[in-house]
C-alpha cells in the first residue's frame, strides 16, 4: 500500500485541541505557531511520532465535541488495530492502520 496521508485543517480543531495541534506541528517538524494551515500526516507510519500526535489531536476531539455511534466505533476499530500492530507487528493482514485512522479522522475533519 502507498502512503495515505490526512490533510488537516487546522482552524477546524476545537479550541481546547490547540495544544495537541501544536505537538503534532513540532512532530512534523513545523513551527509550533507557524502559519501553516494545511497538516499533512502519512498514516501508513502506524506508530510513528508523527501519526501518533494526530491521536492525541483526534482523542482531543472526541473528548471535547459531540460524539455519534459513528465516531466511537471508528476509535474502537483505530484501537483494535494499533494494538494489533504494536503488539504482534499485523492486524487482520495489514502492517498498519492506516484505513482505521482515516475512518476516525474523516468523523471529525471529512
């Protein structure tokens, strides 16, 4: 599989969430108060710091936004598979979770 990336806007972020952008710009190697707007993450990089700072961006907005069936089934997918892959090295075949994130991602950020 090639790279997936997730493009994240980051006005869209809730205000409680700036704290988690800023890590996940620093992990990308950006300035944390940069101007940029636009984040991209490779997704296929299951554990990297990277993908792991858009968790803790995504975590931050379930936690502090209104939650459907929709997004807490695709945290509990993301979960399954990260613990798959951490652990064992596979879930379900796959080397990453990169589909898993992008379902959790889209709940929030289309």
């Amino acid at each position: 599989m090639g790279t997936v990336t997730a493009q994240l806007q980051t006005g869209a972020v809730h205000q409680r969430c700036e704290k988690t952008v800023k890590e996940l710009r620093r992990a990308l190697g950006l300035s944390p108060t940069g101007a940029d707007v636009l984040l991209q993450v490779d997704l296929t990089q299951t554990g990297s710091k990277e993908s792991n700072a858009l968790i803790k961006v995504l975590r931050c907005q379930h936690k502090n936004t209104p939650k459907d069936e929709q997004s807490g089934s695709e945290l509990a997918r993301h979960d399954e598979c990260f613990r798959g892959v951490m652990g064992v090295g596979v879930f379900n075949g796959k080397k990453d979770c990169a589909q898993e994130l992008m379902g959790w991602f889209k709940c929030y950020f289309g």
